[in-house]
C-alpha cells in the first residue's frame, strides 16, 4: 500500500491485495473472457486461494459457487448472491469485481433514499444552466461508467430500493444500452464495453421489502451463500479477521485461543441452537464482537479480552434493544453454558451478571 492508503480503515480489495493481482495476471496463460483483466482460472484462485502460488484463501464458502458466479458473469446475465446477513456477499462481490475488472469500487449502495441518479447518472447544474445539456455538465453514476469503461458494477441491498428504482436495470441487462435524452447525436447512447456486467446482493430477510419484479429477475442468475458450515472454519476465520483488525487498532497482544473458541461457539448456539435470537448473530458480527473484545482488553486492562469481555460485548451485539432477545441471551448464560466443560465457559457463566437490567 502507498503512504495515501495506509492510514485507510479498508482499502478496497484491488488495493490491499495489489500485489497478488499483479502476479496472477503475469503468469496467466489461461484464455480470458473479452474485457476482463484476467482469466476465470485466475479470478477463481485469487478469492479461493493458491498456496502454490503464495495466494491466500480470502472467502470461505464453496469453490463451486465461486465457479458459477464467475461463468455467469462471463455470459450477458447479472448476477443475484442471496443470503442471510453476514454471510460475506459483499466481500464476494468485491473480490471478483478486483479480480476481474481491477475496480470494485463501482459500487451502488441500495437503499430506501436511493434514487435513479445514484445508478446512471445525474448534472452538475452550474455547468448545465450555464451551457445547457453536454457532456461536461453530466456526472456519470456507477452504471454508465461501469457501461462506458466495460467494468462490473455492484449493487447492494438490491432489495431495499423501490421497485421503479430496481427497473433501471432493465434495459441495461437486456439491451446493453443507457439512452441520455437531454444530449443530442451519438452522445445520447452509451452502450455496454465488453467486460461490463451486474452483481447485485440481496439479504434474505429483506427479500420481502421490495420484491423483485419478474422481468428484472429473469435478467439475473441466483446464488445462495450460506453460513460457514463448521466450528474449525468459522473459528479460523474469526481468529484471521480479528487479528488483522486488532494490529490496525494498534492492539500489539494476540487473543486467548480459547476465549474465541467461547465466542464463536456461543454465536453459532445463538445462530441455530434453543435459544435461537431474531437479530443477526452472522460470522461477520462475530468478527466485530471479537475486535471489540481484544480492545476491550488492551485498552481497559493492558491484557488480551476475557470472557466477562465476551459478555459485556454480547449485550450490545446480540440483545440490542429487544427484551425478548436479551431475556434468551440471559438464558442462555444460565442455562446452557454451565453444561459447557472448561475454565473459560466457567468464566462467561459467571459474567452473566454482566447484563444490562
């Protein structure tokens, strides 16, 4: 990274892995899809992982969906990753747009308050009263330049726009085409470069806000990303992400192993156990309650997170301001950690006085 991005939270994936993209696209002798800036091979080993290659695994999910969603952005249909939160749809999307265009920052965030000039394009309105409708007073949103440039353009949260805003993809994923009215001429139709495609991300809890309509979801592939399977793998992964997130905070002690073993079992029992939560108890919200544990730790004690940490970092995470889930999340501590061997699940029983209320 260069000095500019070092003191960044999150730089954007073709900036913190710069490097093995670059070595990936040097040694690819593979053919590449038109308007890609590596092969499918190439783009499959980068989020996958190659230790061949000296390339890690950054997303922990199947292979074979990856084999998918890649081929299907090959072809001129978008495509729709389907899951519960946390589930990293998002970090997806944005590896295979590094992968395969350099750029994942051609990003639509969906929401309520997004409108149609947050997805094609809307005027610098000094410039279009003083000179009228032009090319220099238009300012390009993430489609037209994802078009213009034939790069792939995410969309997030798909399901939180209105169902009119949805519809602006329509012609772009059919036709490959933008018209502009207000210009004149050539410049009134932008069509689609080689290379230009849509990964679009919705939650499924939110499928119900704003149901797709059926053309738009003829124009896309769907793929469900489901939470990791396993304890070893979301543990390892849960391990990884905090320590890298710690370093940056300026947190210089690793975490007790099995302080995250307490952690990361309890949410999978939070997740799908007996005392299952309504609110989202995700691998990626594991990741951020054991960042705020080794704070915690360090900041308060000098000494990496305990398990009274655990809980104290639980009440905000997993209760929030439900009664209901904070009453299942007291049971819990009460009833199902003590049948839980272990000094460390002792420990979190005993801070459960801990909770607020």
């Amino acid at each position: 990274m260069t000095a500019k991005t070092t003191d960044q939270q999150r730089p954007p994936a073709e900036v913190r892995f710069a490097d093995e993209l670059a070595r990936l696209r040097a040694d690819d002798p593979a053919p590449r899809p038109p308007g890609w800036a590596m092969s499918v091979d190439a783009a499959r080993r980068f989020i996958v992982g190659d230790p061949a290659r000296d390339v890690p695994r950054k997303f922990v999910g199947d292979p074979s969906l990856v084999d998918r969603a890649l081929i299907t952005l090959a072809t001129n249909r978008g495509l729709l990753l389907v899951g519960e939160p946390g589930t990293a749809k998002s970090l997806l999307s944005e590896l295979i747009a590094a992968a395969v265009s350099g750029e994942s920052t051609l990003t639509i965030q969906g929401g309520a308050a997004t409108t149609e000039d947050h997805i094609r394009y809307s005027w610098n309105y000094a410039l279009l009263v003083a000179e009228g409708p032009s090319t220099r007073s238009l300012v390009p949103a993430p489609l037209l330049r994802g078009m213009a440039e034939g790069r792939l353009v995410r969309f997030e949260e798909i399901t939180r726009c209105p169902l009119e805003v949805q519809d602006t993809l329509l012609s772009p994923l059919s036709d490959r085409v933008i018209a502009i009215p207000e210009l004149e001429g050539e410049d009134s139709m932008v069509f689609a470069r080689e290379g230009f495609n849509i990964i679009a991300t919705a939650n499924s809890r939110d499928r119900g806000v704003n149901e797709m309509s059926a053309a738009l979801k003829r124009r896309f592939n769907f793929e469900t990303v489901f939470p990791i399977p396993d304890l070893a793998t979301e543990l390892s992964l849960v391990e990884r992400e905090a320590a890298a997130l710690l370093t940056r905070s300026g947190v210089p002690v690793a975490q007790r192993p099995e302080v995250m073993e307490v952690l990361v079992t309890a949410f999978r029992d939070l997740r799908s156990g007996g005392e299952r939560l309504s609110t989202v108890m995700s691998t990626a919200e594991a990741v951020s309650v054991a960042h705020a544990v080794g704070l915690r730790g360090w900041y308060l004690r000098g000494e990496p997170g305990s398990p009274e940490d655990v809980v104290e970092c639980l009440a905000g995470t997993a209760a929030k301001d439900n009664a209901d889930d904070l009453a299942k999340l007291r049971r819990y501590l009460e009833q199902q950690v003590p049948r839980r061997g272990g000094a460390h699940w002792a420990e979190l029983h005993r801070a459960r006085m801990r909770l607020p209320g």
